[in-house]
C-alpha cells in the first residue's frame, strides 16, 4: 500500500485482547496469567502469614483489581477454556491470590481454598461473565425479554426532560393520581387510584412477569398513571402523579439512565407538555396513613394475585438475570465441591457452597490451619514425615 509492505503478523492485540492466527487466545490468556502473577507477586511483599494486609483487603484487592482483569473480555474468548490447559493457567493465578488472601500452607487444595475465601472458580466466573453478556447484550433473540437499554437514537433530550419534583402536600387544581408497586415471592402488581371531585377512583391494574423487580412495577404504574390521564377528556391540564418510590423520581431526573420504562416516562412527559399538560411528580411517604397511596398499594396487591390478568410488562432487568446467572454458578460450584476428592477436612466444616457464601468469617492463620487441616499441628507436620509421632 502506497509502496510500502504490509507485514503479517501472527498476533495482534485489538481493545487489550490478543487475537492470534487460530484464534485460539492462548496468548490472550498467557497474557492475562503473568500480569496477574506479577501483581499477586508484589503484594506478596506485604501480605504475609502473620502480618501485612488481611484477608479483607486482599479481598478487596482481588475483586476490584484481579478479578477484572481476569474477566476482561470474557465473553470473546470463554470458549478457549474448554481446553484444561488454559484453564489451568488461570486457576494457578486464582491460586496464589486465594493462599494469599486465606492465609494457608501452598499445600492446600485450591477447591479448598475458593470454599474457604468464598471466591468462585474462576472458570466458573469466565463462564458466568460470558453468559451475562450473551443474554443481556448479545444479538440472540434471548435478549428480547430483558430490559435493555433503549437505542441513543430514541434517547429524549436532557433539556427537554425538566421535571417539576415536589414534596408539597397538594398541588392547587391539579388531579391527584397515587401510584404503588408490589413483588412478593411469586407475584408483581401495580396499582393505581385517581382523586377526582373528593373520591378516590380505581383505574385498571398491571400484572408483572414474577422475575420483574418492585421498582419495575413502581414504574410501570407511573407511565400507567400518565396514560390515564393524557386520554382523560379534560379542560384542567394539570396533574400530579404521588409515588412513594424515591427510586422511580431519581431515575426518571437523571439523564444517564434509559431503561425501557424510564425512557417511555421522559418520551410520555414531553409530549404530554407539548400539547398543554402540566404534570408534577409528588413523593409521599409510604404507609403513614395517606388514602390514596394505601389504596394504590391495596390495588398492587391486588393485581399481583390475579392470575387470570394478562402480563402487562415482561422484560427482566439485569441486576434479575446477573443474580439468577450467580445462583446457577453457586449450584455447579456446588457440585464440583461434592464431587471433588479433595478439601476432605474442609467438608466436614463447610459442606455446602452457598451456607459458606452466607458466613462472614475473618481467615486467619490458626483458622485456616484448623479447617483445612494444613498448619503447625503434630499431624501435619507427621503427615510430610518432619516428625514420626502426630500424638
């Protein structure tokens, strides 16, 4: 090109993932392993079996640091671990952070020592990571039932969303709406009521998909209540919507969110004040004997329960799928810890991953010796043939 030899290369590193000529990472992940070893290497320095930093902050330092740079890029090249050689290469580095943060002999097991720390294989966290982002990003048509982000180009401008929050206990010649939400464990609601001529009025209810969260049915009652109220045949056009979801306000005001819900709110809001409407988010306090909120809140419960109402809302947000992406890594987790030979003394401590994940515990020397069986005991030291008797 223009007189000049374009050289081949065997590697090339594109957005800090190497791609090799057979794309299969290895270089990636050989990459990856010694920057970590070198920066487990120096807080090797600092974190020692009986001083230096402690286990809370190597844990700290492992899952803000480490565990990123792990994961980066996770999705691209998660199927690279299929291969055990690869996958051995980073638990090695997850190793030597775990010995580190438990405070263990490198005798330890390393299904051991991630029971112990709490921390996920790493294989099991790649994998995690990469499932994530297939279902919440990718380009299947799985995707379609959790709540992305709406595209920049359907994105309302941030000067045209100034919305009037109040607190004031009633806005003069406005319609009052009060609007609630409710999730239990087996079903999502919103309700709705209106204050019209001195009497609260029911409008029809939303039912939720069970794995929509209370905010989403807050939500959705908000973009419910404004509907409403733009097909209401009316001469007063002003209105204010009483939620006593402060989350739903702050979303709605902050310009970096744009959740399906959220957006159709603003898109709702500005086009309602185009055409004369004066609308007011009011925040009221819940369960303090306020009517209109206690019948919203009836009503949720209400909508909830009835099977026989059509979904009005289906799409999970990511915090729902990361969280049932984690239980689904704690049961593999969990049966690779059964199924594994080794770490027999810690079974008989911590037999179960997720009762584990549940304990706070302060690793310390002694402990680790104690539950792992590998420390400064007679039957330790006997068990390498240091001394002949472990009595």
């Amino acid at each position: 090109m223009n007189n000049r030899i374009i050289p081949q290369v065997k590697r090339l590193k594109y957005l800090g993932i190497i791609f090799d000529c057979k794309l299969t990472f290895k270089e990636h992940i050989n990459y990856t392993a010694e920057k970590c070893t070198k920066l487990i290497f120096s807080l090797s320095k600092s974190a020692k079996l009986n001083w230096g930093l402690s286990h809370k902050a190597l844990k700290t330092i492992y899952i803000g640091g480490i565990l990123p740079l792990l994961l980066y890029g996770a999705p691209v090249w998660s199927k690279a671990m299929e291969k055990e050689s690869y996958k051995y290469k980073l638990i090695s580095v997850q190793r030597l952070i775990n010995i580190k943060m438990a405070k263990a002999y490198r005798t330890v097991s390393n299904e051991a020592l991630c029971v112990l720390t709490g921390m996920a294989p790493i294989d099991i966290k790649i994998e995690e990571a990469a499932k994530l982002y297939r279902l919440t990003r990718g380009s299947t048509k799985d995707n379609e039932q959790f709540d992305r982000d709406t595209d920049v180009k359907h994105w309302q401008h941030p000067a045209e969303t100034n919305i009037r929050v109040t607190e004031e206990n009633y806005v003069e010649n406005s319609i009052q709406i009060f609007t609630d939400g409710s999730k239990s464990e087996k079903e999502v609601g919103s309700g709705i009521v209106t204050l019209e001529a001195g009497r609260h009025i029911k409008i029809p209810q939303c039912r939720l998909n069970i794995r929509c969260t209370n905010n989403q049915a807050e939500q959705l009652a908000t973009l419910k209540a404004l509907e409403y109220i733009e097909n209401k045949q009316t001469t007063n056009k002003t209105a204010t919507i009483c939620t006593d979801s402060q989350i739903t306000v702050e979303k709605i005001r902050n310009s970096n969110i744009h959740t399906c819900i959220i957006e159709e709110i603003r898109r709702k809001l500005i086009g309602m004040k185009n055409t004369g409407w004066n609308i007011t988010l009011r925040w009221v306090k819940a369960h303090v004997g306020i009517k209109g909120n206690e019948l919203a809140d009836t009503l949720a419960k209400k909508a909830a329960k009835d099977e026989t109402m059509i979904e009005s809302y289906k799409k999970v947000p990511k915090s729902v799928v990361a969280r049932e992406l984690e239980e689904e890594s704690i049961r593999k987790w969990q049966r690779e810890w059964t199924q594994t030979t080794k770490g027999k003394a810690m079974k008989d401590f911590f037999p179960d991953v997720a009762e584990r994940l549940k304990m706070k515990i302060n690793l310390t020397q002694n402990l680790t010796a104690i539950v792992t069986g590998h420390g400064k005991t007679r039957a330790y030291l006997q068990r390498f043939k240091i001394i002949e008797n472990a009595t």
